[in-house]
C-alpha cells in the first residue's frame, strides 16, 4: 500500500486494515487530522471516556482501532529515535477490501466492513526556518 505523501527519513509512519466503518472513521480522522499528537490522543481518549462527542455520536469503535493506529506509529517513531511529542499526526482513510459473510449468519449482512488506515507523523517544521532558507 503506498502512502498519501512522500515518506522522509524525519517522518515515521504505520497503516492497517481494521473492521470499522469508512464513514465513521472518516468522520473521527477529520477531527484529528493536522494535529499535535498529544492533543489528538487526549481528544480520543475523550470520546473513548464519553466525556466528549462529535456530533452528538461516541464512535467508539473506530477511535479504540485509530488509538491503536496512533499507538503503533508512535513506536516507529522512538525506534527512528524521534520524539513524536513534537510531531504532526496525519491520518488518511480509505475503502477496504470488500469481504462477504458466509452462509451462516447472512441476516446480519452479506457484506464486511473493511477500513484502511493510514498515519504519518511528520516533524513540525517553525516558519522561521523556512523563511531564513
């Protein structure tokens, strides 16, 4: 699976298909996207705890598989000995596989939800430097 930007021997990445809905993930990755992460980890944890919502709806499920997500790419970052406290977490989401049900249990559905997700975390770069380039 390629990723959606150009990967950087500064960047640290991860990616992995998950049984979660695309549209419920979409939603929850919107909100996190372009963020720091720590804030994006404390504002899923929130949602996870219900202390907060988007939209008035807890997705729990898809924030308990990008927490894992998020988790796995923070390792890869401190294995490239980088300190993802000081990174930019972005998080895409597309369509996965398309999987059908057996012929047991096919009153629950013929087909299975399948998210692919993928996370970077990239260094924040401050404007002065680039200006100074």
């Amino acid at each position: 699976m390629k990723y959606s930007m150009k990967i950087e021997k500064d960047m640290a990445c991860a990616w992995g298909t998950f049984p979660i809905s695309y549209k419920h993930a979409l939603v929850v990755a919107r909100k996190i996207n372009r963020k720091r992460l720590p804030i994006a980890k404390k504002f899923l944890d929130a949602i996870v705890a219900k202390k907060m919502s988007i939209n008035g709806k807890y997705y729990t499920n898809a924030c308990k598989k990008i927490i894992n997500l998020i988790k796995n790419v923070e390792t890869n970052a401190t294995a490239k000995n980088l300190d993802p406290l000081e990174m930019m977490l972005f998080i895409s989401v597309n369509k996965g596989p398309t999987m059908y049900r057996s012929r047991r249990k096919r009153e629950y559905g013929l087909r299975l939800r399948r998210t692919n997700m993928q996370a970077i975390l990239k260094p924040i770069k401050s404007e002065k430097n680039k200006s100074d380039q």
